[in-house]
C-alpha cells in the first residue's frame, strides 16, 4: 500500500506502509541470510522496510534423503532440480503471504538483469527468487511458476544464491527509505542510462596527484557540467552501448568553456569516433584523419 505525502512531487512515493516482503527459496538458507545481515539491507530489515526470509527447499521434499534434485530426463551430466519441492515452497510461502507479486527464477537463460528491472521491482510488494543449483530447474516448473527469469552475466555460477543476492541488494535500496538520502539513489550510475561521473574526496592533493580543480571552484552549475561531460565522456569510451545512436552521434556536445584540458577535447574526439562506430553510426568521413595522414 503506497501513501504519497500530499505535494510531493509526482513520482516515486516516500513511504510505504507494509515490508516489502522477499522470500529467497534455497537449499542454503544459512548463505542467504549471512549476506543479508550487514549494512543497509540489514538495517532496513531491521526497521521493518523489507522483510526478507531464507526457505530452506529441503523443508518441501517428503522423501527420507529430502531430495531436492534427480537425475535429467534424455540423460547427460548433471542433476536437474525436481519440480515438486519448488512448488510446494512457492505456494506455502504464498498461502503465508498472499500471492507473490513476481516469481523470479535466476539463471544464465534469463534475460539480463538491469537497473530498470531493479526500479520496476522495487515497486512492487512481495517477491519470491528462485535459487537453482546443479543444471538447474524443471522446466515445467518454469511454465508453470515462474514470472520473470533473470541473468546477472553471461558466465556460469554454481549457484542461484549469489545473483539473487545481488537482484536483492539492487532493489532493496531502491525501496523508499531504506537509503538514507534518496538523493544518492535518485542521481546515479544507469539513472539516465549513463556511467558515473569520477568521485574524489580530501585530501585534494594525495601523493601528488590534484583534484581536478573545477571541483574545488564552488561554483556548482560548472561542477554540474563537468560532472555530466565525464559521464557522457565515460559512457562514451567505455560502454557505447549503453548510448543510444544519436546520443553517440550527438557526442560532439560543444567543448565547455576551460573545464576541460586540451587533452581532453583530444581524447573526446577520438573518443566519438570509437563510440560512432561502438553504436553502429557510419564514421563521419570529414573528421577522421586517413590513415594515410594525407
Ligand atoms: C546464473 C547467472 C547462474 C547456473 C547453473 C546456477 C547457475 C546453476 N544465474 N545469472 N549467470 N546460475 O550462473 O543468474 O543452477
């Protein structure tokens, strides 16, 4: 149940009344609930923003050795996670809970989990995250249970515990208030699709290396436009994917009055022309310089 403050802008309520509940289902419950109990998560559990539970998946077998996994069907290596279990432990969570607003299966097949995925989630009231082991899943339990598969890289784990911790932490300081200055959740790397501007802190020289000094000039609409240029710049040189094309077209955002060094507008030029090419815009023939340096 959301309750907006009356004048607050549109947008994102600032407080909630009931926990966001996430029910993590694993045959390591102790590994889950170790990583939750420090820091910020921790203290949101604590002050009844988020109430997360470890569910030991041995807890829904009836068989004397409580197996949770079985041999593939067609052969091959590995075990596959028995259907059954998983089914018994989402619904006995949901008769506890009422029925999950997402059931969330992580696993490399999934689509890739994102920082807009994160903010989608985040508004949501209770979550279940599934955590495959072995080969992974049934796949009819899939069909049949689950709303959202996600992959946190395309590398393979031992486990679905870690990248549901990680889609965990993701959405937890996402929930109002859990963040102390919402603030610092509003404007960051990925809000706005960009990388994060460079962040220094005292002392400004530190073995003889300088805060660059537009940062120590106080004046805040050129900090500002500093701060957005690296971002733009960074995103640039290193994730020109995350820019769409006429955002890397649209890189040569004119040169800002002395913030930056003349190596700067160096690096920004080859730098466009790496990026045109990362975002798939045909080189803009007239400002490269032919190899052949005619
Ligand atoms: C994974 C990933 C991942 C695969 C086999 C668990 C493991 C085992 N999950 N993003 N990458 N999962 O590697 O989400 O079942």
């Amino acid at each position: 149940m959301w309750f907006a403050a009356e004048g607050r802008p549109k947008g994102r309520p600032t407080t909630k009344v009931e926990p966001v509940t996430i029910d993590v289902v694993t045959i390591f419950p102790r590994l889950v609930e170790e990583a939750l109990a420090e820091g910020v998560v921790a203290r949101a559990r604590e002050s009844g923003k988020l109430d997360i539970r470890a569910r030991d998946l041995r807890e829904f077998t009836d068989d004397k050795h409580r197996s949770v996994d079985d041999v593939p069907f067609g052969g091959g290596p590995g075990m596959v996670m028995k259907p059954e279990p998983i089914a018994r432990a989402i619904e006995a969570v949901e008769a506890e809970r009422g029925q999950a607003s997402a059931v969330i299966l992580m696993t490399p097949q999934g689509r890739r989990f994102t920082q807009a995925e994160a903010d989608r989630l985040s508004r949501m009231d209770r979550l279940i995250v599934i955590c495959g082991r072995y080969e992974g899943v049934d796949e009819r339990l899939t069909e049949m249970k689950v709303t959202d598969e996600y992959s946190i890289g395309d590398y393979v784990l031992t486990g679905g515990e870690l990248p549901a911790l990680v889609l965990i932490d993701a959405v937890a300081r996402l929930v109002p208030g859990v963040v102390g200055d919402a603030e610092s959740v509003a404007v960051e790397s990925f809000s706005g699709g960009l990388l994060d501007h460079p962040q220094y802190t005292r002392p400004a020289v530190w073995r003889g290396r300088e805060v660059p000094p537009v940062l120590l000039s106080g004046h805040h609409a050129e900090i500002d436009r500093w701060r957005s240029e690296q971002r733009r710049m960074r995103t640039l040189e290193r994730r020109p994917d995350l820019l769409t094309a006429d955002e890397a077209g649209a890189s040569e955002w004119s040169e800002p009055s002395g913030a930056n060094s003349s190596a700067d507008q160096e690096r920004s030029a080859s730098v466009t022309t790496q990026a045109r090419r990362g975002a798939g815009v045909p080189a803009d023939k007239s400002k490269e310089k032919s190899d052949e340096g005619d």
